[in-house]
C-alpha cells in the first residue's frame, strides 16, 4: 500500500467553496485552481459541476430496487462499457433474477453467454462465469430490510460483505440507490483525472488505498464547493470518453 498523507474534509477551504479563487489560488496544498479553459484542472471541473447542477442531474436511481442496484453494479466494473452493462443489466432483469427468488449461478451463467444486442450489435458479456457466481451469492445473502435500515456508511460497509463487493462497487451502490454524497465512486477514470492535478499520489493504488482516495477527493470536492456526486459523475464521464484526449491538451496548454 503506498503512503498517502491524508486529508480531512475540514482541510479543504470555507473561503474557497464561498468564492471564486484567483488562478494561482491553492484550493488543497499545492493544488492551483488554475483556469476554466485549462483541461483537467481544478477550475475546469468546477465549470464541468456547474454545468452538471445546471443541467438537473442528481446521479441517483431512484425506481431501482436494491437487488437490481446490486445487480447493476455488479455487472460493471474495470473492462466493461456503460453500454455493455446496462444492455446485460436489462436482459437479466428481464429475466426475473432480481425478483427476489432463488436463482442459481448455472441460470445467470447461461443469461449472461448468451449473445445480445449491444449498440446495434451482437455481443457477449466479457466474465460471465466470474460475474454469474457473484450475482447469484449476492442475491441469496442480500437481506434488504436491514441493509435498507442502516446510515450510509455503514451501508456501504455491510455491502463490502457480500461476495465480490469491493469500496467502489458499494460506494456506487450506495450512491445510486441511497443519493449518499459522503462517499466517493473512485475508479480508474477518476484515479487518472486526480493523478494529473496532484490530488492523488502517483504510487496511489486502488482498491488499497480506497479511503484515503476517497477522503482527499472529498476535501476537493469540498474546496470547490461541490457535491461529491456531481464531481465524480463528470470526472468519469469526461475520462471515459475523452481520457487520452483531455490529457493530451492539457499537457499541451
């Protein structure tokens, strides 16, 4: 595990959540705020939430149940399209595996190698055996009443239980199905986007360094005064689909 110098979110400045700081401002120690039109900087996803809140996005699912919340983040995860899994989400949905009866690991197995239509195309789910093994131990060990009883927190640690639920799927579980904003969804996309403003250690490892990830991001967010749910959101969405694009114009300013 690498050594990373915590932050609190009490680090993260009132002044600067309140204003608008000057571009040579620090909004965490040795983080400049920088300017809008300077990619990937802190200015720049400032901009990117404004836009966001304007837009009315609120980042949480709220007709889902837990099971298909559960299902749904499953599915995801390192190696698999947004599009892939939603598209595989829906087939098994539609097949009743997350109606709360018993459902057996050879079922979800032969839903998930099953090809399907994918953004126009035929495809298969890339680790159905892994993934078909991890639903069906899920949704037999879930027990929603007491999940749905407990603060966000220690939600997400009761998730963290379940078989193949790791800091970020049950963050991400906890966010799309509690709204919960004091947690962070730290993935590759959002490690990569930390890394180039110095918020995240080079040597930072997910999912080891998991809490200390989430507490710096929660002190930026903060600093620029904006919710975690929102700053998260476009962070992954802007590396997931312009990653290697937005880092070559920001190192090119």
């Amino acid at each position: 595990m690498s050594k990373l110098k915590p932050y609190s979110i009490e680090d993260a400045s009132a002044e600067t959540a309140k204003l608008r700081p000057s571009e040579a401002a620090e909004v965490l120690p040795g983080i400049p705020y920088g300017r809008e039109d300077h990619v990937l900087s802190p200015a720049y996803w400032k901009w990117r939430c404004d836009v966001g809140e304007e837009e009315g996005h609120d980042y949480v699912s709220r007709s889902s149940s837990l099971r298909e919340e559960v299902g749904f983040c499953l599915l995801g995860g390192f190696g698999i399209k947004m599009e892939t899994n939603d598209a595989f989400f829906r087939h098994l949905k539609g097949h009743g595996v997350f109606d709360g009866r018993h459902i057996d690991e050879a079922e979800v197995f032969n839903l998930l190698d099953q090809r399907i239509e994918v953004e126009g195309r035929a495809q298969k789910y890339r680790f159905p055996k892994q993934k078909a093994k991890r639903i069906a131990e899920a949704m037999s060990q879930l027990d929603v009443d007491r999940l749905s009883r407990l603060p966000d927190k220690e939600f997400r640690a009761a998730l963290c239980e379940l078989p193949g639920i790791g800091p970020k799927t049950a963050s991400w579980i906890a966010r799309n199905w509690k709204g919960a904003d004091n947690v962070a969804i730290i993935d590759i996309h959002v490690l990569r986007a930390g890394h180039f403003i110095g918020l995240f250690d080079q040597g930072a490892q997910l999912p080891n360094d998991y809490y200390l990830l989430e507490d710096r991001f929660l002190a930026f967010a903060k600093s620029l005064g904006v919710r975690p749910s929102v700053l998260d959101a476009v962070m992954w969405s802007d590396m997931r689909i312009f990653g290697s694009t937005l880092v070559n114009r920001a190192t090119a300013a």
